[in-house]
C-alpha cells in the first residue's frame, strides 16, 4: 500500500476559489483542485447525467456528475477537517485533506453516457464477458488527466502533493482495505468510498442532491453527521465512528436510500427510457466511432483507450439522432420514439425477497451448457419469468409472445451491502467514553427495523402495444406474481428449519 510523503506540508497560504453550489452553498476549494476541474477529462462530466434516463421522467433531474463531484471533492474536506480540528492526535495535516479532497472530486471521472446505464446495461450486452467498471475507469481517466495536463498542474500550489501522493489518492477512490503502513490514518479510507458500512460523502451529496432535483425529502442530515464524527479503534485500526444517539440518523440515511430507489432510481418509466437508449446504443455501436490516441474506436471499445472516452459523453444520444447515416436508421428510430413518448408498455413489477440461488438445479441445463458456471440469480429470475409469459404453460396452443417481444429487468435492491444489515458494522462512542467504540445492537435502535436488507425489483415490459398481447402478457405475469407470493409468504410463515 502506498504512503504518502510525511515531509510534505503546506508552508505557503494559497488562494481558494469560491464557488456557490445549491446544495452546500458557497465553497471554497484549493487551487489544485481548481485546476483539475478546469481540464478537458473533468469537464466532460458536465454533459453526463447523474441520474441517467430519470430526466425523461423527473423534469428537475438536469444535474449532472460534474457538480456533485465538486460537492464529494468539498464533504470529503470538511469531514477531515472536522476530524484535524476535534482529535489533533490524529495528525492529520494540509496534505492529507488534500489528498481526499482531491480523491472524492475525480471519483467518478470514469463514467459513461447516462451514468451507470453505460456500465451496468450497455458494456455488459455488448462485451458480456468484460469485468469492466466505472470505478476502475476513474483510475485510469485519472493517470490520463494528470498526464495530459502535467504542464499546467505543475505550475499550481500542491502539485507536490498530488504527485507524490497519486498512487494513494487512487486507493482512497476505491476504498481499498485499510492496512501495512498507513495504519495510523486508516480512517481516510473511509471518507470516499467506505467499504466498511457504506457511510460516506460519496453517499452524502448524491442523497442531498438528488433529492433536491427530484423533488423529494432527505431524511439524513449529513452535517449533523459530520459534527459527531469522530476516530476510534476498533480491532486494530482506526475507523470513522459516532455518537450513540445517531444511530436513527444512520438509519435514516438508508430509508432515504431506499426510498430514492424505489421513487425514483428504479422507476418503471425511467428504467424503460434506459432499456430502450440502451438497444440503441447497442444497434449503433459498430457505426460510431470516436478518435483514440492511435485510431478510431468504436463506442464500447472507446473504454480502453481515455482519449477517445474523453469525447463520450450523454451527445451520443444526439449524435445518433441527428445523424444522416441509414446505418443509423433502427437505433435513430428508437431514439425518436422516446422523444414521442412511444415507449415500451409496462407489464407489472414485483418485489421478491427469496434467495434465489436455492433455485438453480432444474434451470441449470438451460441457463448455461458449462455445468462449472453456477447462474446469477437475475439470470434464473429472467428465465423464470420468460417461461411463465412467451408461453401459456396450461395451454400450448395458446397465445405465445416471442423472446424479443418481452423485456425483464431485474435490479438487486439492498442497503449498500447486501443482504447485511450496514448498522451493524457502524461503530458507536458515547459521550462519557469518547475514545472507546462499541456496536449497538439491534433492539436497543429500534424494533421497527427490516427483517430483510435484500429483495430482487422485478419488471417486464412488452414492446407490443396491442390490446391482446398486453392482456396475455399482464394476466400471466400476475398468475406468476401470485403464485411467487404465496410461495414466499409460506416460506416467511415456516421459518428457518
């Protein structure tokens, strides 16, 4: 793991820019992190939405990832400096602020058009055997920022430290386990991106932010948050721990989670917009190419090389539609019926809580021929439901809709980690024991808290339009959905054995 320089240290006053947020109002940021925000490979991210297709649903949701990375780059700071200024133990100095500031600003320089439809739905149909992430993406636009733009950061208070200290501020970015020797300052890890329990200002500023743009209330106070935040030991390293009595605001802060999933993140209408800009993309991928350092590359192989990523952003969308190419002609057509509001009809949607990987022996020969891959549970849950609607399974001369006809989406929806409850790996510090952390267990939170942190967001779509096929395709979904239900309410009923 690397350490950072312990003999940088700030010695000179620099000059901060301010800047007037809606969310946190008017900020002052580093002359550093200035400068990276001015680069090419930064301001893209102002034509890449956060919330992706949710604009053709939400009129308010226009933000982009530009802004609320300049709101991640601004809480990581002042959460290390509340932490400098209330446990001056800790030693933490002008370069370790820097160092997060800096991390939670370029965290996510890795996305593509519409935020998480390009990694989650359109990488994956189009290079279905890539491990291909934003995250890691961000790393790599991260090297490719300093290197294009190494003159001018020279020139600007701090270059020492971001060069010195690359290498940890990547780690800091994906939140890589804390150990070897930077022990001491464990804790930074858990600023960014907190493997730990998911409570970060990554977490902070989207909920705030989203929530503002959507129209909707948060329930998490992130500065309440910040104020008690304070560094304890806790099994041989130091974490980021709080006060006993905020344990209802932690849990607030994943309610608001959910809730924005539920409302808004996995709205029918919204993820129906993406499935659709997704077959586009997908139709136009081969017939768009944007120049990388050497060639041309195409828009799914633009992802492995960051001059020709730099160019993608949310313009794909115009690009294909304004394009006269006919090669074009079936994705521009998609594209166009959104714009009409011609979408894909929703069939129904259901919450499922089952474990489905208990499910996977009889579905085993036609979810894959490798008898040595074991099947994602979305691919059983898909195959389930496909079964149940192309054909009516009581009457094979029935009505059938065709594998083409019938999209399933299936999301994964949890608390940040899972099927584990997040609060039960927050660590506590009461008043009179400041320096002393301890878990707080379930019945003294509350007794109100969920029984399940994990439940699979099934919805199917129909792309015909007719009375008939709707009808076929609703009355078999919820012959489907009423059986799944019983099933699943025995299983609650029985218990474990």
């Amino acid at each position: 793991m690397a350490r950072p320089h312990d003999t940088e240290t700030e010695t000179m006053e620099v000059a901060y820019k301010v800047f007037n947020d809606p969310i946190h109002g008017h900020i002052e940021l580093h002359p550093l992190l200035v400068k990276i925000i001015d680069t090419p490979q930064f301001q893209r991210l102002r034509n890449i939405k956060q919330l992706g297709g949710a604009y053709y649903v939400f009129p308010g949701a226009s933000h982009n990832r530009f802004e609320h990375s300049i709101g991640v780059g601004y809480l990581a700071g002042e959460l290390a400096k509340s932490l400098q200024k209330k446990q001056p133990e800790l030693k933490i100095n002008d370069r370790d602020i820097l160092c997060v500031q800096v991390a939670g600003l370029c965290h996510d320089l890795g996305h593509g058009p519409f935020s998480h439809l390009f990694d989650g739905m359109f990488i994956p149909k189009v290079l279905p055997a890539s491990d291909w992430t934003h995250e890691q993406a961000s790393l790599t636009m991260f090297d490719h920022l300093i290197d294009e733009n190494q003159s001018e950061l020279e020139n600007v208070d701090g270059w020492q430290v971001l060069s010195n200290n690359k290498d940890f501020i990547k780690e800091l970015i994906v939140g890589r386990q804390r150990m070897g020797p930077y022990r001491d300052k464990s804790f930074l890890y858990d600023i960014v991106a907190n493997k730990t329990n998911e409570i970060d200002v990554d977490k902070f500023d989207y909920f705030a932010r989203d929530c503002h743009h959507l129209g909707m209330k948060n329930n998490f106070d992130h500065d309440r948050f910040i104020k008690f935040a304070r560094v304890c030991e806790v099994d041989g390293e130091y974490q980021i721990c709080t006060r006993d009595k905020e344990v209802g605001n932690l849990y607030d802060l994943f309610h608001t989670r959910n809730s924005l999933h539920r409302r808004a993140y996995q709205h029918k209408v919204k993820n129906c917009v993406e499935v659709m800009i997704n077959e586009a993309f997908a139709l136009a991928d081969t017939h768009l190419t944007f120049m990388g350092g050497v060639e041309p590359m195409k828009m799914s192989k633009a992802i492995d090389d960051m001059v020709a990523y730099t160019k993608l952003t949310d313009n794909v969308f115009e690009l294909i539609l304004f394009s006269t190419s006919t090669e074009l002609d079936g994705a521009r057509d998609i594209l166009r019926d959104i714009l009409s509001r011609r979408l894909y009809k929703c069939v129904g949607q259901f919450y499922s809580a089952k474990d489905w990987n208990e499910d996977t022996e009889d579905m085993r020969p036609e979810l894959n021929g490798d008898q040595g891959n074991e099947p994602e549970p979305e691919k059983i849950i898909e195959n389930a439901i496909r079964r149940n609607l192309e054909g009516d399974q009581g009457n094979p001369q029935g009505y059938n809709l065709s594998h083409n006809e019938i999209i399933v989406k299936v999301t994964k929806m949890n608390y940040g980690m899972g099927k584990k409850n997040p609060i039960d790996h927050v660590r506590f510090y009461r008043k009179s024991a400041p320096n002393r952390a301890f878990k707080i267990p379930r019945g003294q939170a509350s007794r109100l808290i969920p029984k399940h942190f994990q439940e699979w967001l099934i919805q199917v779509y129909c792309k015909r339009n007719d009375e008939v096929s709707l009808g076929t395709a609703r009355e078999r979904f919820e012959r489907w959905c009423n059986a799944q239900n019983e099933q699943e309410e025995q299983e609650d009923n029985e218990g474990p054995n």
